[in-house]
C-alpha cells in the first residue's frame, strides 16, 4: 500500500520543527502513527527542503540550484574515483564542505606542477565591473589554466573529479594551477560571482553561476598556506595529494562559503583548483 503524503502532513511536519522538535523524535510519531520509515524520512526531508527555501526566496536571497555531491550518505571511508580510490577525511553540512585524502597520487602532482612551470603568470581575479580580469593585490600568487582535456594527466584528473562529485567534465572550468611563494596569499573570497556585479550576466554566459570549487594540494609548504574557511574559523591543511571540495547552492553569503588561502610564512605552496559551474563551460 502506498501512503500519500499529504498538504496537511507537510504542515504539521512544519510546525513540529518550528515547534523545537527534533527530527528523531518527529520521525518516531510519525512512525507511531503508522507511517513507513523510509517514507516518513523522504516527506520530512523534502518538506522541510522546500520550506527553508521559500523562506529564504521570501527574503530575498537568489533560488537554490542543484550542486555537486559526493555520495556520502552512507558514511563511507573511501569514494570509488573510477581509477582510484579517495579517502574521506571529515565533512561538514555548512559551509558544505568535504575533505578528500589521496585524491592525487605523488607523481600526478609533481607532473602538474612540471607541465605548469615554464607557463606561470600573475594571478588575476574576475574584473567586476566588466567581466574581464585584472591584477588585484588580493590574490598574489602565480597562476596558469590548462584547457578543459589539454593532456592526458589533465584529462584522467578530470574524468576523477566528475565521478566522485556527480558533476558532468563538461561543466567544470579548465585546471588552475597556483604557485605561492612566503608572503603571498589570497584573501578570504567567495568564488561564486555576485548577482549584483555588473559584469556578473556576461560572466554567466559561459556556463552559469559558479556552484562548487576543489582547490587540490600538490605539495606541502613548511608553514602556513591553508585554505582558511574565516566564518566557521576552519582551516584545512595543504598536504599533497589532499583536497578540499566545497559547494554554494545560491550565490550568497548564507552558504559560509567565504574562503581563502592563509599567507605562505615557509616554502612554497603549489596547487591545483577546480571551478565548477551549473551548466557546460564553453
Ligand atoms: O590557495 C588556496 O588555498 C585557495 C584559497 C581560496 C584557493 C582558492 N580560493 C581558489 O582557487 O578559489
Ligand atoms: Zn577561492
């Protein structure tokens, strides 16, 4: 037998959380009164999901889109990468964010950064204004972009990030690859573009908004260089061959998604970062 989930139920599964309910104990009346597990877990999700954005439409802030995801939700150790096998470190609902363990093997890092020597330029950051780009002491590293499947190694790294985060290769941006030397770093920033920019609607030509980045370690500076979450005081260590993948499902501070990279003190930090849009980056 099929139980419905009706306009009435959505309601009262409403007022319950507003009421300070838990989800646990809310899940247990419903199962008290009858109703499938699964089922009462699935109108309790989906209820609430849609609640929380018409309140926040409500208030202004831009809809929510899908956004990549890893397949977390049977807390598995390990992600299957198609040719290779990645670790799951920690995760974290908001800002959602997942760490990655062995996502790059040694070789494939250092192969990064050999193909990315000879081509290092100045950073730049998107010039908000026109849509174009521009140097900004903000971002002081060393930079340059691969096209989207330029090489093999490009490629097969690509292929990997597809599969661990259900995101098409299509919609990703080419690899970025980054080098900072002591004193360099990039400021806390959201990397989606704000709607309110005027060279926001050229950007979102190619491809749409921004929805998540995988900003991928391929080396270890002696001190300092991580990627610092300053909301939710979070940093993430740059040891080779980790990563951290995070995601903002609408343009907007309320996803905790402000990001930056901590200032070199020793060594060099070298990495490589993913942007990934809604739709195909052309
Ligand atoms: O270098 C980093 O850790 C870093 C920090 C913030 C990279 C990016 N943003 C990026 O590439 O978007
Ligand atoms: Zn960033």
């Amino acid at each position: 037998m099929t139980q419905h989930i009706t306009p009435e139920l959505r309601q009262w599964i409403v007022s319950q959380a507003q009421a300070g309910h838990s989800l646990e104990s809310v899940l247990e009346s419903m199962k008290a009164s009858g109703w499938d597990e699964d089922v009462a877990t699935d109108a309790m999700e989906s209820t609430l999901r849609d609640h929380l954005e018409t309140e926040a439409v409500a208030k202004g802030l831009p809809p929510s889109v899908p956004v990549p995801e890893p397949a977390l939700d049977d807390s598995p150790l390990y992600l299957d990468g198609g040719d290779r096998r990645v670790a799951v470190l920690g995760s974290m609902a908001l800002p959602r964010l997942v760490v990655l363990g062995g996502l790059l093997s040694d070789e494939e890092c250092d192969e990064l950064i050999a193909l990315a020597t000879p081509r290092l330029s100045r950073s730049l950051t998107v010039a908000t204004q026109t849509g174009g780009e521009e140097v900004h002491a903000d971002r002081t590293s060393q930079g340059m972009f691969f096209q989207r499947g330029e090489n093999g190694l490009v490629s097969k790294i690509e292929a990997r990030l597809a599969k661990l985060l259900n995101w098409p290769v299509e919609n990703g941006e080419g690899l970025q690859v980054l080098q900072y030397v002591p004193g360099t770093e990039y400021r806390p920033h959201y990397d989606y573009f704000d709607p309110s920019e005027p060279g926001t609607p050229t950007i979102l030509k190619r491809g749409g908004q921004r929805v998540g980045t995988v900003v991928m370690y391929l080396n270890e500076p002696e001190k300092g260089g991580g990627t610092t979450f300053p909301g939710v005081h979070f940093e993430v260590a740059p040891k080779r061959g980790n990563a951290v993948f995070f995601s903002y499902e609408r343009p907007h501070p309320s996803t905790g998604t402000l990001h930056g990279g901590a200032p070199v003190i020793e060594g060099e930090k070298w990495i490589a970062t993913k942007w990934l849009r809604e739709g195909e980056f052309l």
